[in-house]
C-alpha cells in the first residue's frame, strides 16, 4: 500500500476536479484508519501538494452548512509529474 499522500496525489491523475470529501470517500476503504485521514490533516495535505504545483485550486464552493468546499485537479504538467515519482 502507498503512503497516503501518495495516495492521495494519484487520485488527481485522472484528471478530474475533487474535493476534499471526494478524496477521502475514493481512499477510505484503505486509509480511514490513518490519524492523516481527518479533515483536517487532508486540508493540509491537498494545500500542501497545490502549493508544491502538483495539484491547483479549480474552483470554491460553499457546502449546505455554508462552510467553504475547494476543489482541485491536476493539470497535464502536474500528472506527469506525479506520475514520473510515485509509479502504480
């Protein structure tokens, strides 16, 4: 199994556009347990990845509750490197 956030980056390789719940529902049949799993410690892990240029903010959302959703992807440049680092 991958280290979660490497799990995490290949997740956007395909391309389409996720939030953070998207995220963790996609990953949480192998990952829920992990302490990196919680909201939280995920925020960071996607801000971290669009800072580092991996992945970028696409769009921002508010949930029913009216709390802020950002959604990111992956651009072509940010695929190949994903995939250049983290092999399947």
């Amino acid at each position: 199994m991958k280290p979660l956030n490497f799990a995490i980056l290949k997740y956007f390789t395909s391309g389409k556009e996720a939030c953070r719940a998207d995220v963790q529902e996609a990953l949480k049949a192998d990952y829920s347990g992990f302490r990196a799993f919680k909201d939280k410690a995920m925020d960071e892990a996607l801000m971290t990845a669009a800072s580092n240029g991996l992945i970028e903010e696409s769009r921002l959302d508010l949930d029913e509750n009216g709390n802020l959703v950002i959604y990111y992807r992956a651009l072509e440049d940010g695929i190949a490197a994903i995939n250049s680092y983290i092999k399947d």
